[in-house]
C-alpha cells in the first residue's frame, strides 16, 4: 500500500482561506494548551487524593500511549476524511478529556482521562497541522512551517501558565482550568466548523489505519544519533511532567501552582529557538551544538536541586530547553533530508514512535523507581541520560549523504 496524497481543494477566496488557516492555528494551540492543564495540579492531587509519584508517572505514560495509538493509527485519516472532521474529533475528545478530569478522585479517571486526552492531541497533530499547511498564505513562505511546528509549543507555554495562574488564584481550583479549556476547546471546533474544508474526501480510510513506520535508505545512517537526540531530550519533557511538580515543592520549598506552571513553560517556550539557531549550522553540527547546551542545562538542573534554588533551576531549565529545539529541529531535518510528499508521513511516524516510546517506557520504569529512589536521585538519572546521549551526538552525528542515489526504503 503506498501513501497517497491528499486531494486539496482550494477553490476558495482569500478571505475564507484565511479564516481556515487562523481556525487552525487556535485549535493547534488550544489543543496542547488543554493538554498540560493538570500539570498544576498534580501537587495537589498528591496531598488531598494520596497519589504517589508513580501514580503521576503512569499518568504520563498513559498520555504517551494514547498519542502514540492516534499517531500511528489515525495519522493519515484526515486525507481521506476531510480536515475538518478529523480536526473537530479531535477537539471533541480532549474536551471529554477535560471533563472527566473534573472528577478526578482516583487514578482510574485520571489515567482514562489522560489516555483520552493523548489520541485526541495525536490526532489534533496530524489533522490541524496538515490544514495549517494546506490553508497557510503564500507569502511569507515560512509561515505554515513555523505555524504547524511552533503552535503546538505555543500551546503548552500559554497552557502550563495560565493553569498555573487560575489554580493558584482563581475560584475552584480543581475545577476552574478544566472548564476554562474546555470553553476554548467548543470555541475552537466552532471555527473549524464555520471554516472551508481544504481536502476533499477520497476512499481508502480504512486502509489508511494500517500503521506505517518506513526511513528511506539515503538517511537510515542517521537513525541511531537521531533516536539519542529524540529520546533524550522528550523524556526530560515527560521527567518535567512527572516528577518536576513534586520536586518544585519539596526541593525547592515552593507550594506555588503559578511558578510551576512558569518552570514547565521555561523548558518548552526556549525550543522555538531551535530553527533559527540550529539552521545556521550543517544539522550534524547543530545537534552536537543543540546536546552540548542541553547537557549544561542539566547540570545546572542537577546542580540547583542539590542546593535548593529556584532561580537557578529555571535558568538552567531555560538552558536545556534552548538546547533541546536545537538539537531536535537539526535531528529532524537531517531525517528529513531529500524527502518526498509520500515519505515524510512514514518518516515523522518513525520519529513520533521513537519520541513517545522512548519517554512513555523510561516515564514507567522511573515511576516504579520512585518507590524507591529519592527524586533527587530520579533526576540524576535522567541526568545520567543526557550525559550518554550527548556522548554519542558527539562522537557519531553525520550529516546527509548529499550524492547517494537513492535506495529501497524499509
């Protein structure tokens, strides 16, 4: 089965082409916003319903899952269903997400919830970032891609700190941000209703849920460096999820939802520097550059939880997350060098499912841990993991073979 291309209809106006690309843009960026809304809360989910750091962890491992199920599964769906159905699904299930979230009081509905929560941004990731690129102007040419690669970013900074600021300040502090996301995400859906559609639907839907994972030969030497980079630096996203919370509180001795809102946000917001900086330098170069910056970062994050402060985590925080989108956006486009249209949905499967697995399994066995080991302990070896990735980025990152013919993919 080959992938086929979508049939774009653009028989549209301007105006009406626009509105689908900002009815995209806002529900990209109210996706990934719903997303990290429990992460605040996650303190106090600890103190008043007794969950463990464990607890917490499975939480993020069933958020992984959930993704990478859609990822892999309803990746290609909106090809053949059309954007607009496929995006409005997706903003109905991490609306059910935030509903049932409204209950939490046990683990079962915080992991049902998550897992939802997770195939809804999986399949909000395929389906609004190809409406983005399908509506996006002409001019300027960079658009659609800074659109669809940094909305999603955009969307956990906003998301993480205004989560933050409404539990800390707002009434309802369980409840407000829930019901908050889930206006958004109404909101959101009733533009995309009222904006054109941009693929017309063509047969094969069933088809298109058969799983495809392929990297063309010319850039497979690429893959062992390139899986270092990705599960290194998105299992320090997941570490930030799980543990990070409970360490701001008793490592840091801050109680304060807001700040933690403002330390998950200072590792994710830094990685929109990654583009302009890393495409400066050959992508080899970039990603030693990117892993060497993001180590640094994790001393320093190592360093402030040894002495307690604050200040000083988030700086190194702000550092590590800087070198994680450089060393990200040079893995990624080494990857996707001299790619065609049917490849880059196989090869971004490939990347996801090394990205989501990696921090999903490392996500697990570190919350059994933490029955354990200290969380101080929990960080070093995460620390222990940039240290090891970065060593091989060093040592083994190449660029593309610029003259290679081209080979059979697997």
């Amino acid at each position: 089965m080959q992938d086929v291309a979508p049939v774009i209809s653009l028989a549209r106006g301007g105006g009406t082409l626009r509105l689908a690309f900002s009815s995209a843009v806002v529900s990209l960026v109210a996706s990934f916003a719903a997303l990290v809304t429990p992460i605040p809360l996650f303190n106090t989910y600890r103190a008043e319903d007794g969950f463990t750091n464990a607890d917490i962890a499975l939480a993020v491992v069933a958020n992984s899952v959930g993704t990478i199920a859609a990822l892999l599964v309803l990746g290609r769906l909106s090809n053949h269903l059309g954007r607009r159905l496929t995006a409005i699904t997706s903003l109905g299930l991490l609306m059910l997400g935030c509903l049932l979230l409204l209950n939490v009081n046990g683990i079962a509905i915080l992991l049902a919830a998550r897992l939802l929560m997770g195939v809804g941004t999986g399949l909000a990731s395929s389906s609004l970032t190809s409406y983005i690129v399908d509506a996006a102007p002409s001019r300027p040419a960079w658009l659609a891609s800074v659109a669809s690669s940094q909305g999603p970013m955009l969307g956990l900074s906003l998301g993480a700190i205004a989560s933050g600021a409404l539990v800390q300040f707002g009434p309802w502090p369980r409840h407000l941000i829930y019901l908050a996301s889930a206006v958004l995400l109404v909101l959101s859906a009733a533009l995309i209703v009222i904006s054109p559609e941009t693929a017309r639907p063509t047969p094969g839907a069933w088809r298109s849920l058969v799983p495809r994972v392929r990297v063309p030969a010319r850039v497979r030497h690429l893959l062992p460096v390139s899986a270092a980079v990705f599960v290194a630096t998105w299992t320090t996203g997941a570490f930030y999820q799980a543990f990070v919370p409970a360490l701001v509180e008793d490592q840091l001795h801050t109680h304060s939802p807001l700040v933690l809102g403002l330390v998950f946000a200072a590792y994710m917001a830094p990685s929109v520097l990654g583009a302009p900086l890393g495409g400066r330098f050959t992508s080899a170069t970039a990603q030693r550059i990117g892993m060497i910056v993001f180590l640094a970062g994790w001393i320093g994050i190592i360093t402030a939880i040894d002495v307690g402060t604050l200040a000083l985590f988030i700086a190194a925080t702000i550092v590590a997350g800087a070198g994680q989108g450089i060393a990200i956006s040079a893995a990624t486009r080494g990857m996707l060098y001299g790619s065609t249209l049917a490849d880059r949905a196989p090869i971004f499967s490939a990347i996801y499912l090394l990205c989501y697995v990696g921090a999903a399994l490392l996500s697990f066995v570190s919350g059994q841990l933490s029955n354990t080991f200290s969380l101080p302990q929990i960080a070093l070896g995460y620390g222990s993991l940039a240290l090891a990735a970065t060593a091989v980025t060093v040592l083994a990152s190449r660029n593309p073979h610029t003259a290679d013919r081209e080979r059979p993919a697997w």
